[in-house]
C-alpha cells in the first residue's frame, strides 16, 4: 500500500494528465525527487514534481472565522461519515463554501443529508477500477455551497475529504507562485541526478482566488514567470483548468 500521501499524488497526476491535452503518452511512474517519471514515445524520460500553491500573504483567521472553519470542518466530517456508512467508495473531496450565503447551524443536518445523498447519486454507474472526476455546481447543491469537487482512483486508499483553500486566501497570488518556482528551482540540481531528458513543476491549487477582485487567471497569464524547469504548469482542481507558467 502507498502512502497517503503519494497516493494523492498519483491521483493528482491522473488528473492533471484528464485536463492537460498535451500530456505525452506513457505511464508517469511514482519515483523520489521528482514525484514522477515518464517514459516517452521516443524513449525521453520526463521527471515532473508536484507542489501546492501555498497561500503565504494570507491573512490570520479572526475569532469569528476561526469558529466558521471548525463549523464546516464539523459540517465535512459529518458528510464524509453519513456517505461512508452507505457507499464504500474512497474519494478526494473538496467543499468549496460560499462567503455570501452561509450555512446556519438549523440547516446543518439537512444540508448534510441532501450533499450525501447527491454525492452517492453522482457515482451512479461509475466503476470502481477506473479514475474519474467529479465537479458538482452550485446550482446543484444546498445553498451555502459553490462546488463539490469529488474524484476517485483506484489507488486512493484512503478517504480525503477537505473544505477547499483550507490553507487560505492569498493577498498576493502572483508572488505565491513566484515563490513556489524558486523553491522548487533551489531543489532542481537534486533532480538532475536522475539524468532524465526534461523536468516539468505542477502546481495545484484548489480554487484560484485571491483577495483582490479581478480576472486572477489573465493577470497570471500575462506575468513573466521565470525557471530553470522546461515547463511549469498552475492547476485548478475546482475548475480541472491548467495554465502555463513557463
């Protein structure tokens, strides 16, 4: 059995592969430094390492923010507990939550039956060898919630069920990435002692948000992004969209 945690890395190269049109074709093997090797059609080896976007500007939770993250997380456990004791069925979840239209605590009960309920709706059909996602919308879902993210492999193990941008949001999303390229940059000559062809750096995100208003995606787009990787590429799961970096 793997890890949980390259367990979710397999799942997540599965899911940038489904998203990213231009993956070359061959098997992304799980490694160590980087997270995965592909072999090449032409019988190139591509190292490619996943990281996340760590939200380091965001702000510190207040009292009262701090007692909404402990309610949804409550909310989740519940949901993850109630589907659990009627499909077997192991799933990386995201809750992406809404800051208009909170959920009350008189709702909770109902909101975490209806969401349980749509969810095991949703796997209707779904075979449980294969990967596939899942993104519910909000007109779907209770109001208090803008998405559901569900996705499943076969090699997930182990249940992950989590409130989407459970690290924070970012006041400075350009310089969050800035950063995340150069650590993985500083870590990149320890890569090279596998001696592969090309070396690629996925960053996943949950949802791209940050705390100012405006179209987040164009504004990143139209940054010059530099790194010693051949290709960096910025993952939305919430959205399945990719953007390059580099």
């Amino acid at each position: 059995m793997q890890e949980e945690k390259k367990q979710l890395e397999i799942l997540l190269m599965d899911y940038f592969r489904s998203c990213y049109p231009e993956f070359p074709t061959g098997s992304a093997v799980p490694s160590e430094s980087p997270d995965f090797i592909v072999k090449m059609k032409n019988k190139h080896l591509l190292g490619i390492e996943l990281t996340r976007l760590n939200p380091a500007s965001a702000t510190i939770p207040d009292e009262e923010q701090r007692e909404e993250i402990g309610f949804r997380n409550g909310l989740i456990l519940a949901a993850k507990e109630l589907f659990e004791h009627h499909s077997k069925v192991k799933l990386f979840v995201k809750f992406m939550f809404s800051e208009h239209k909170k959920i009350s605590p008189e709702r909770e009960i109902a909101v975490i039956a209806q969401v349980s309920a749509l969810m095991r709706n949703k796997l209707t059909g779904k075979k449980e060898n294969s990967f596939y996602k899942i993104v519910i919308p909000k007109n779907e879902l209770p109001d208090g919630l803008n998405g559901i993210l569900m996705v499943h492999h076969p090699k997930l193990e182990t249940a992950i069920w989590e409130r989407a941008n459970n690290l924070g949001i970012s006041n400075d999303v350009v310089d969050d990435i800035r950063q995340s390229i150069y650590k993985k940059d500083e870590k990149l000559s320890l890569y090279q002692k596998q001696h592969l062809n090309y070396y690629w750096l996925l960053i996943t995100t949950d949802r791209l948000r940050g705390v100012k208003r405006f179209n987040l995606s164009n504004k990143i787009l139209h940054e010059n992004f530099q790194s010693r990787f051949q290709h960096v590429f910025l993952l939305d799961l919430m959205k399945s969209k990719v953007l390059q970096l580099v």
